[in-house]
C-alpha cells in the first residue's frame, strides 16, 4: 500500500530484458543522499511510477526489481530507456501520515498525454486512458495515481474519453510528469473504494459478472421490465 506521495525521483542505471531467469530486471539508482534504502530489505515493495514492484538486491545507493511479463504489458515500464527518471515511493508504514490517498501500486491501464497547457504557474494535463472502461471510475474532484502520483481530477469528460488533472509548480519539482508531453503516456491507477462501491451494487442489482455494461442501465432495463410485466 501507498500514498501516492513521491518520495524521490530515480534513474534507470541498467536494463536487461533476458535476465538469468529470461525475464526482466532493472536496475535504479536514488539520488545522492537519498533515505529511500537506508531501511530497505531483499522482499521490500517500492512503487515505481506507481507500479509496486519487489526489491530483489541492493545498495546504499541502487536497487533491482524483476519485471514480470503481465506487468510488462499492462503498464508502460517496458518503454523505460536507459537514463530515464522514475518517481519512487516506499510502501506507507503505519505511522505515516496520509497526505495522498490509499494507492495499491496495481496499474489499471496506460493514459496517454493529449495535452500540456500553462495555467498561470501550474500546468493542465489532458490524459485519454487506453482502456476507456476506466473512465467510469474516474470523478471530478476525486482521487487518481498517475505514474504514482496523487492527484486530484480537475475536469471529466466521458464522451469524448479523456480526463484532466493540474500540477501545481511545488509537485512540477518533484515528480517526472512535468517532463513529459504530448503523446508520452503514463500509468494510471484509479481510486480502489470505486471499484469496490461498483461491485457492491452490482451484487445488490444483481449484475456479477457484467460490472462493464453500466449500472445505471441495468437498473432502467428491471424497472421497465417490472413495469411490463405489471401491465400484463
């Protein structure tokens, strides 16, 4: 579990994608100074521009993470290039204040940047999710994860399949989305008290198994099939 509160902003020090295992491992390195692995242990999760990925070795100043292939093709950490910066955050522990919101580091689909527009010293970004059933768990002025991130949701719009956020100058410092522009993509998680509100009254309408077809809808088809078989 995380915060969605980036603690430090790494570098990819060193792919490879056919590792001893044939899998995935990357290699960051923290900035000089950093506390991200003064209390690190083989097994620890980090997120890794969101991702909750487990520490499989390390050192005072660099750690590596195994990068399974179903992570590989839900989030957009295979497009990470040797040099390119990460947001990290460390799992929350128990005394942490919760300045963000309750983020599991499991992505729910890749957004990609429609968009990048000033705002005075702020700066609007319009994301389009890959997976657009996402969209619907998405609200103005609720809670998202992008590439681990919290933010707030400034503006929805679900017909046309995108979503706004605004990052403030203090965040642009902090975390990699500042850098990025139109057409990158970045990682998104949605807010997981969504999903489980959504199955919650798909139980209570009935709906398991069919949560993609609107809930609303299903409600309008039971109260005119009621409503005809009352005439009848």
């Amino acid at each position: 579990m995380f915060t969605g509160i980036v603690e430090d902003v790494g570098v990819v020090s060193h792919l490879d994608t056919n590792d001893a295992t044939g899998g995935t491992t990357i290699t960051f390195s923290v900035p000089p100074g950093s506390a991200l692995l003064a209390d690190c242990h083989e097994g620890d999760s980090i997120a890794i521009n969101g991702c909750c990925l487990t520490v499989t070795s390390f050192t005072p100043s660099s750690f590596k993470v195994g990068v399974a292939p179903e992570t590989l093709r839900v989030t957009n950490l295979g497009a990470l290039t040797q040099a390119a910066r990460v947001n990290l955050e460390r799992a929350v522990r128990a005394d942490t204040r919760m300045g963000g919101h309750f983020v599991q580091g499991h992505v729910d689909s890749v957004a990609e940047i429609l968009s990048v527009l000033p705002d005075g010293n702020a700066l609007t970004f319009r994301f389009r999710p890959r997976d657009r059933g996402t969209l619907r768990y998405i609200i103005h002025k609720g809670f998202i994860a992008i590439d681990g991130t919290s933010l707030t949701i400034t503006k929805v719009d679900d017909d046309a399949g995108f979503f706004e956020i605004m990052l403030i100058a203090y965040s642009q410092e902090r975390v990699v989305l500042a850098q990025k522009k139109q057409g990158d993509t970045v990682n998104i998680e949605v807010d997981m008290m969504a999903k489980y509100a959504e199955k919650s009254l798909a139980g209570i309408l009935g709906a398991e198994g069919s949560a993609a077809m609107p809930l609303l809808e299903k409600m309008v088809e039971r109260i005119v099939a009621q409503g005809m078989g009352a005439k009848e």
